[in-house]
C-alpha cells in the first residue's frame, strides 16, 4: 500500500509541565480560563463564551451552546476532576467591582470585570517569555492540539 507524504500535520504541541509553567505566569484572571482550555480542549472562544446558564445546577456537566460551537453542533462536556474544580472557583470569583463601584456578577465563567476574555496573545506570550520559552514555541492552540493528542494515549 502506497502511503502519501502528509504536509498539513499538526504541529506545537505543549507538554503538561511547560503549560503549567506558563499558566503560573499569567495574570490570575487567565489561569483559570488557561487551564480550562487545557483541560477541555475547547477552542479559547468556545471557553470565553460559557456563561453560567451553561453550567447544570448540580455542577456536574457545561453545555457549548450550537452559536458558539465552530460546527454549529451544542457539545456537553462532564465535569470532573480539574474541571469541576476550576468551576467552583469561577464560582466564588464571579463578583466584580462596575466603575460606579457597586458589586455585581458576571454571567460569563470568565471574566475580566464583567466582561468575557478577550484577546490574551500579548499575556500568554509575556508568560512564555517569563517561563523561558521562545516566543513561537508555546501557542495557545497548542493546548487544543495538545489535550486531543492526550485523550487518544
């Protein structure tokens, strides 16, 4: 059987230690979110979309609505170990200072200040810095790569 030369393989892959030595090295509002991309393999907008309403009331699975899902199809997803544990702490963090100074909570999972995360290249690559990497070498879609890589192990 005749194979063919593969040129689209995916490439940037991060092992758990080196993400974890990023993650220590971002902003505290992006750890988390970091690491549930990590953990999930969700795409950083899937993640940065989750509200709340998305989490069943006994903590135990999230639901990627279809408008947020890139295939258009809702994906569930349980939620053990490191996951749940990242959701509880998104629980007790979801109250926020507004500018006029009152407390409120944020619909979103994760947030800054209310609002969902945005855009983080300029975070993650002044953590990789820190953590001693080259700038190219650790990428954010490298966890998505990296967690499917893992579950098929």
């Amino acid at each position: 059987m005749k194979l063919f030369a593969e040129h689209n393989a995916r490439q940037g892959f991060v092992e758990r230690a080196d993400f974890d030595t990023v993650v220590s090295r971002l902003p505290v509002y992006l750890q988390d979110y970091a690491r549930f991309a990590y953990g999930s393999g969700w795409r950083k907008g899937e993640v940065a979309t989750l509200e709340w309403s998305a989490v069943d009331t006994g903590t135990t699975r999230v639901t990627l609505r279809r408008e947020h899902s890139k295939n258009g199809e809702p994906r569930v997803l349980p939620l053990v170990g490191g996951l749940a544990e990242i959701i509880v702490r998104r629980r007790q963090d979801r109250a926020y200072t507004t500018v006029t100074g009152e407390t409120a909570e944020s619909r979103y999972i994760f947030h800054r200040r209310g609002a969902p995360v945005g855009d983080f290249r300029k975070a993650w690559t002044a953590a990789c810095v820190a953590a001693g990497f080259a700038k190219p070498k650790l990428r954010p879609t490298a966890t998505r790569r990296s967690t499917a890589r893992a579950s098929r192990s």
